[in-house]
C-alpha cells in the first residue's frame, strides 16, 4: 500500500528519479562547536538575522537549486523545522561548552516559515540523514499510520544519487504546459529497524517536516535506542531529552534533572551519576553507540541484580583532550563505573572498603565485556580474568575504566538488540 501525504488530483502519473532533494538538513560549516548556524536576513545575505540550530530542515527556493552546489554560495531558503535544542543550549550555557550554546548569542533562535540565506556548506543532502517522525506529525495522523508502529521515514534514494520519485502532470488544455509536482519516495521504518511499506510525501503540500528530527543515518540506531531508555514509570524520554551535541559527535547519557541532589543526578535504569562536573552536567556526554550500548548494560543489570547495592554509579565519560585533563577520556568511549556494594551508599570505595561486594563487580563486568567492552580497568588483585586489566600504581582502586570498540560487531549488536544470558 502507498500512503499519500496530498490529495491526487493529477492525471498522469509516472515514476521518476530527481537530483533535487525533497530538502535539505542544515550544519554549522565554520561555527566550531557552536549548536548553530547564522541565519542571513532574505533582504541581505551578508547581514545575520537569526541563529539556526544544526539539523533544521530547509527548503530552497525554486529556480535557486544550483546555488547549493557552489560551496561559497549563499542560498535562498525557507526553513521548515527546526529540533528542540533548549535544554542542550541550557546546559551547555551552564557548563564547559557555555560558548558552544545558542543562549550566550544575543540572536534569536529562527522561526519555522522564515526564509533567509544560508551558507551553502551548511546544507547536507536530505538522503545523509534518517528522519524519527513525532506520533503527531501529520504524516502519521492524516495517513492512517498511527497504530502502525512507524518511528522513522528515510528518503529512498538509488546508487547514482537520484531521489524516486512519483511524478504526477495535470495536462490541463495544453499538454505542453502541464503542471507537474514531485512526490518523494520514502521508506518506513520501525523501532526494530525493519523497512515497512514506501510512503510519498509532497513536500510542498505538507506540514510534514514540522514533526521530523533528522539524525544521522550513522547515529539513527543508537538514537532510537537511546529513546527506549526510562527513568521511571513515570518519566519516558521524548525528543526533547536528546541532547546531540552535534559539533563533538556525542550524545549526553539520559539524565533526570528535576530529581539532582546537588552532587549528581540519577541516570537511566536506576543508575546514579556522581560528581557531576558542572551545572551542565558537560562530563555526561558518549559517542552515540557508546551511549546506547552503556544503557543496555544498564538495563540488563537493572533486572537481574536486586537488593541494596546494586545500584550503577557511573563518573566521567568524555573529556577532550583539548581540557587536557583526564586524557584517557578524550574518545567518547569510556566509562568510568564505581564498584557495587553491599548496601545501599552513595559515598566512594575500593575493593578493600567494608561494603565492596566483589561477586556484584565481577558479574557487571561481565556484562560490559559481553556487551562488547574491549578495555576493563579494575585494580582489585583477587579479580582473575584475561580481559581485566590492572595498574602498577593503584588509581583505579575506586572505579573502573570501561572502554567500547565501536566498530565491533558485538557492540553494534548489543545496541541493537541488547544483551541476551
């Protein structure tokens, strides 16, 4: 079944393939690590309006295609969403980054509908990207999708870069001055990944990107993963949750900030995130896989471990090497986790405290080492096993070093799927 976003007034329709995109995702080309982009006034390219957060979707004004492909150009658009960066640009005003957020630029954030210039390097192609779409999006309530299960669109493109397309033509009375509109083909996509049937989507026509976030298609899984992620019953994570710092390349471990005790904030699955650098919470941040692959561990320890010290607590994950200090977290890749315990605390230990339980330690360890760790520091002489690792001068006396191999196929899996006893 095609599902349409237009009503089908056209005579004669054919498939085709275009090397226009439906749209196209804005970056921040020059900005460093700043959340935005300067978005140029539509009277004078050369004069900032607004601000435009990265990710936003943008439609060229007709006839102005080519500018595009000229990367000192500056293009005409209309901008037809944007994502909610409020609570990223607030933490990171509150933290390290402070000068990478859109609340310390005295410009205003740009509005759906508004047309501008953008700096034709700071648009990427919309086929670069997956599309998660918002249960309210039109897309999903005017096409009959709502019970479908379809968490994500992604435009259907072939190997030489064309987009496929329904071309449908209203010959009117003169054939040669039919009217034609493109209807892009997209792909379906479900929380488990699976493809489900093509939709077509008429941009022009539609308030359908108004209820899309592009992500991309290299961080989609570990993304939807990462929204599956729960605090609580009475806490699900929404879009707005996400905090993608796009110019770094990392995600922020969900985090619930109404429930901080001053020291640090409780995580996903009953985990805890102690000794928080800062009010931004700037120490949180993973590479998207280790993120979702991290809240896996999380969540299978969840259900099997019970009782009082069961609880994660999880430190430092990524400091550039830039701050120059911690510079084994400058990959985004590793954790730094305390040892359980065999009461309820949240105070620091070593393996040599009173209320350290080893048999905790060992078995969480061996999840991350099955979740796809392929570096445990753990200082605790008793431990035995070749995949922990120990240091000659005792400082990971009171935590351990948790590192992923992104690229590995058992990490990739466990983000998937999770992890399987």
């Amino acid at each position: 079944m095609i599902i349409f976003c237009f009503s089908l007034y056209a005579q004669d329709c054919v498939v085709d393939e275009t090397k226009t995109p439906p749209f196209m995702v804005t970056d921040a080309t020059g900005m460093g690590s700043k959340t935005y982009e300067n978005f140029k006034s539509k009277d004078n390219y050369r004069r900032n309006q607004n601000i435009i957060p990265r990710r936003s979707i943008v439609k060229i004004k007709k006839g102005s295609e080519e500018y595009a492909k000229h990367s000192k150009s500056y293009v005409p658009v209309e901008i037809i969403s944007t994502p909610d960066t409020d609570q990223l640009d607030k933490n990171l005003k509150n933290g390290i980054y402070k000068w990478s957020s859109a609340d310390k630029n005295k410009l205003k954030k740009s509005k759906v509908g508004q047309k501008g210039f953008l700096y034709a390097k700071s648009l990427k192609k919309a086929d670069e990207f997956t599309y998660i779409v918002n249960e309210a999006s039109p897309l999903i309530a005017d096409n009959g999708l709502s019970d479908q299960g379809v968490v994500a669109i992604k435009p259907i493109v072939d190997s030489k870069g064309n987009f496929k397309v329904l071309k449908c033509c209203n010959p009117l009375l003169i054939p040669k001055n039919s009217i034609c509109k493109l209807k892009y083909q997209f792909s379906s996509i479900f929380a488990d990944e699976s493809v489900g049937k093509d939709i077509l989507v008429d941009v022009d026509n539609c308030a359908v990107a108004s209820g899309l976030t592009p992500f991309k298609n290299q961080d989609i899984t570990p993304i939807m993963n990462i929204l599956k992620t729960g605090f609580s019953e009475d806490k699900e994570m929404k879009m707005a949750d996400i905090e993608l710092f796009d110019a770094k390349g990392v995600v922020k471990i969900p985090l619930d900030y109404e429930k901080g005790d001053g020291k640090g904030y409780p995580g996903p699955f009953g985990s805890y995130h102690y000794n928080t650098d800062d009010k931004g919470a700037s120490d949180v941040f993973a590479k998207p896989m280790a993120s979702c692959v991290f809240t896996k561990v999380l969540e299978t320890h969840n259900k099997s471990c019970k009782g009082p010290g069961c609880q994660v607590q999880f430190g430092d994950i990524y400091h550039p090497a830039s701050f120059n200090v911690h510079t084994s977290h400058g990959g985004g890749n590793c954790f730094d986790v305390r040892p359980l315990k065999n009461k309820k605390s949240k105070r620091a230990l070593t393996y040599n405290d009173s209320i350290y339980d080893k048999n905790k330690t060992v078995e969480l360890m061996r999840l991350f080492e099955k979740a796809g760790a392929n570096k445990i520091i753990f200082d605790d002489p008793s431990i035995k096993s070749p995949y922990i690792r120990r240091t000659s001068d005792q400082s990971h006396a009171n935590h351990m070093h948790v590192c992923f191999d992104l690229n590995s196929k058992r990490t990739k899996e466990t983000c998937k799927n999770g992890l399987k006893e």
